[in-house]
C-alpha cells in the first residue's frame, strides 16, 4: 500500500510542534526568533525530510510503482534474473 506524506509540510509539523508547547505552557513567547520557534523548527524541517524520505521508501518497495533499478533489485531479490535487451 502506497502512503503519500506530501500533506506533511514543514509549516504543518512546526505548527504541531508548536501546539504542544501550548498545550502545556501558554505563556511561553513562541513568535518567531523567539527561543522556543528557534528550537523547533529546525527540528520541524528535519522532519519534513523524513517524511520525503518515507514517501521515497515506500514508492521503491512496490513493483507497480518502483523506478526501474529498483525493480531489478525487487527482483534480484527474488531469485529472478532479467534478460538482456
């Protein structure tokens, strides 16, 4: 099954991140440059780059929708050789 995360941006999960925070302190400054925005969003951005990564991984694992080196090594892991063009 194929699962896309292009819905999680990193405006989206620095803004989680900063609910959160919220939820347990209110009164904390959490504008930006503020030390609290400062600690997550680089944190935030790194996250986004996992999502991507995920949805690389997970597109690569499936033969419908693998790149073709992928499937060779799908297959490779198969036991199944291709043919010479």
């Amino acid at each position: 099954m194929l699962i896309m995360y292009e819905s999680e941006t990193r405006q989206k999960i620095l803004n989680r991140m900063l609910d959160r925070v919220r939820e347990n302190d209110g009164n904390l400054d959490m504008r930006p440059s503020s030390p609290i925005y400062n600690s997550v969003a680089p944190a935030a951005v790194e996250f986004s780059n996992l999502y991507a990564e995920l949805s690389f991984l997970d597109m690569i694992a499936y033969g419908s929708t693998a790149p073709r080196h992928y499937l060779i090594l799908l297959a490779k892991e198969r036991g199944i050789e291709g043919l010479p063009a």
